[in-house]
C-alpha cells in the first residue's frame, strides 16, 4: 500500500510539471479565434459603434447626459470672495499659486482690496535654486552608490521638476518672503517653464556626473557645488529676472483710497502685510492603502536640503471633509488641498462628478476600481493643488457641492472656477491643508509621534502639477 501512494504522488508530481510546461504563455492561433469570436464587427450595434468610435474621441462620445443635465446649479451656502483668478499656464506651479492665493486672501480682506496677487515668479526663482542644491547635496551623498541604484535613478529622471508642495510653500515664504505680483512680474519661462527645465536639467545631469567621478572629500565637493550652483543662478536671472532685496509699492483699495509709498524687503511686506504663520499649519491625507491615525513622512519630498520632508496624518476621507467645512464655515479661510484633478473632469464647464463619463455603456467595459485599488496601482494619485472657496450644504448640514478656486485663467471652468461635487471629493481628493488648532485632542497627539518614513517611489510622493 505504501508503494502505492507513493507511485500516486510521483504520477500527480509529474503531471503537474507537464502540465506547467504545456500552458501557454502566448498568443496561440487557438486563443485568437478565440478573441476573434468574442467580438463581431458584422453586428449592425457593432457597426454602429466602431463608426462613431473610430471618427470621434471616446470621451465625448461617453458624456453621460442624464448626469450632466443634474450639475449645472452653482449656488453656494457658503463663498467666500474671490480676489482674481490666477493663471500659471505652461508651468507646473499649481502648488505655489494655490499657496499663494491663501496668503493673499486675509492680505485683501484687511486692506479692502478687490483684487491682489503675490508674485509666484519670485517665489519660483528661489525654488529652482533650493531644488538644484538639493539634487547637488543628494547626488554628493550617493555618489557610492551604483548609478543604477534605485534613489540615484530616481534623482537623475527629474532633477528639477516644477511640482510641489504645502511643506514648499512655508519653507519658501519663510526664508524668502513674499512681493506683490508687480514687483516681480512674470516672464516667457516663468509661465512656459519646458525649455528652463530641459536645460537645468541637462546641466545639473551633467553636474552629477562630475561630482560621482570626482575623487575628492566632501568639502572640496561641496567648493565644486557652490560653484555650480553659479552657473544655476546665472540661468535663473536670465530667465525669470532678477529677484529684489528691496522694493517701493503702494496699493489702492476698493473705496479708490491710495496708499502712501513705502519701501520693503519681501521679508518685511510678508510680515507687515501677510502675518499668516504657516508652521501653525499641518497637512492631512487621505490614503487609504495605509493605516489611519498614522503620522507618515515621505523621503526627498522637498526642495531644501536642510528642511523636513512632507509630513502628514493619515485620516478617513469623512474627516478631511469635516475640517475643511470648518475652515470654510467657522474660520472664513480658503482651503489648500490636493486631489486628482484629471479623473471624471467636465473641462468645458469645470466640474468634477463621478460617472460624468459613462464608458461601461459605451465599450461595455468596466473600469471601476476602489479608491484603494487605483492608490496602489497608480490609476490615480494626487497631481493637482487648488484652493477651496465655498461650500454647498443640504437641509441637514452635509456637504452637497465645493466651489474651487483654480489657477488655469478666466478661461478655463466657469470664470476659472471649478464645482467639486461631494461624491468625486470621496473618490479622487487625497489633501488637505488646516490650522492645527481645528484638529480634535487625539489627532493632535499623532503629530508627537515618530513618522513611518515612507520612500520616494511611494505613491503619495508625487508632486503637484
């Protein structure tokens, strides 16, 4: 009986190698009539389709009316006042404009202004700088490492990329200040940042490969940088111009009062004029392929070397929402958030709704995954930053529809507003931006704990465009 069984199990062991060898990998001349069967074209709502699809775009063509005829009212419960839609073109700055445009909102209110914007191209100026001494200072830290290692590969595909983010803007009104818009208007390469990119990016390549071949002591390194990062300055000037120590302004308000001349520095008109302390300010996320209540850290996601990388706590997306009604409702303050602007976005008329796009009746494929499913499989991550400026609420209290100040122009939306409908908020928002204050007890206590370091191919990593 023994022998028998183990005959039996050297037959099943066999039979499961042959079995492996046999399957097939490919695409046999049997699995293609299979795939040809699947589908036919000679069928007239076949016919019917790969006309239309075949001459039209797919998008236009799964526009889903019966949702659509439901999202045209734009009244708020809740608005703010705008103060002028901003524009930042051909440039990844998304972050730094909405940044920006929360700064600039107490600063209009206080003065009684109708319109004002800081300039971006001063604060942009001095992020290309830090980003560039970054890329330096990492590239002289990895220089043991193989060239084909995974940080030193992720560092050479984008050594200066325009993206950002909240943890950016502070450190960049920090250290630099701010001016009006005026003072250091914006410029060709400013608002059309391609051709700046390609060339940083090229010398800085180039950079790394002098300072990794080098044999030399980390001083005589960084003397090396110090001198490269001339050259990245003299480019910055040429091309976004020269950034001011000092300036004169004066401004008129709503009642046509105009303000005496006064001289600044950027750091005395963001103390005199903004006052905002962004450190008071910490960013809440909304991921749900990790753990909640979590304080997380994500490597390299930065632009100063000696600063910290992004930090944040992980929430319910329930929570995200309760704090920016707050802000919105009992603090009267924008909201910086990040979310993934391109996912079931009505360009024409900039709103944001789920099933806006109906592709299922279209090419009877579903496309539908957990928000989860599209984190971990990058079918959706955070790529946009915009600012909060109302909110629509039902009989209950409950948010309906969010009103979204963007930075695409006048053009773009509806007078460049957007409307955020509260079921796309639960599918495509990952961000938001709130005082610490406006946290409950518990939460706070997340922020005294030790941050799950998370690394720069993480998902959430991905700057803001």
């Amino acid at each position: 009986m023994r022998k028998f069984w183990s005959l039996l199990i050297v037959i099943l062991l066999l039979s499961v190698i042959t079995f492996g060898k046999n399957v097939e990998k490919g695409i046999s001349e049997k699995v293609l009539i299979e795939l040809k069967k699947s589908v036919n074209p000679d069928l007239p709502e076949n016919k019917a389709l790969i006309n239309a699809i075949t001459q039209n775009s797919i998008k236009d063509l799964a526009q889903n009316k019966s949702v659509r005829d439901k999202l045209f009212d734009r009244n708020f419960s809740i608005k703010l006042e705008n103060k002028g839609v901003t524009n930042q073109k051909n440039s990844g700055r998304c972050w730094l404009f909405a940044g920006l445009n929360i700064l600039r909102y107490k600063t209009a209110e206080k003065y009684n202004l109708s319109k004002f914007e800081l300039s971006q191209n001063y604060n942009f100026f001095f992020d290309k700088l830090e980003k560039a001494n970054l890329f330096l200072e990492k590239i002289i830290e990895t220089r043991k490492k193989d060239v084909n290692d995974r940080e030193v590969v992720f560092l050479l595909k984008n050594p200066i990329p325009d993206g950002g983010q909240w943890n950016m803007v502070v450190e960049l009104v920090n250290k630099y200040g701010v001016v009006p818009k005026e003072v250091m208007p914006e410029t060709y390469h400013s608002s059309k940042t391609g051709e700046l990119n390609r060339i940083l990016s090229t010398y800085l390549r180039k950079c790394a490969s002098k300072l990794r071949e080098t044999k030399a002591s980390e001083k005589e390194l960084r003397k090396m940088k110090i001198d490269m990062l001339k050259d990245v300055y003299k480019i910055l000037v040429y091309t976004l111009g020269n950034p001011p120590e000092k300036f004169t302004w004066r401004y008129k308000d709503k009642d046509g009062n105009i303000s005496e001349w006064k001289e600044y520095t950027p750091q005395s008109f963001y103390k005199e004029f903004v006052g905002k302390t962004l450190s008071d300010y910490v960013v809440i996320y909304n991921y749900p392929a990790k753990p909640y209540y979590k304080l997380y850290s994500i490597s390299i996601d930065r632009d100063m070397i000696d600063k910290n990388d992004l930090t944040f706590i992980n929430l319910p997306i329930e929570e995200l929402k309760e704090l920016s009604l707050k802000m919105l409702k009992d603090l009267k303050e924008p909201v910086w958030f990040g979310c993934d602007v391109g996912k079931e976005l009505w360009s024409k008329e900039g709103i944001m709704a789920p099933e806006v796009y109906d592709y299922k009746s279209l090419l009877g494929v579903d496309l539908k995954m957990t928000k989860k499913e599209r984190v971990l499989y990058r079918q959706s991550i955070p790529t946009h930053a915009m600012v909060f400026m109302g909110v629509d609420l039902d009989d209950n209290g409950n948010p309906v529809k969010w009103l979204v100040e963007n930075s695409w122009g006048e053009k773009s939306g509806k007078n460049g507003m957007y409307v955020m409908y509260d079921k796309w908020f639960d599918h495509y928002m990952y961000e938001v931006v709130v005082p610490k204050s406006l946290l409950p007890p518990k939460v706070q206590e997340i922020l005294k704990t030790k941050p799950i370091k998370l690394p720069p191919w993480d998902p959430m990593y991905e700057f803001f465009f």
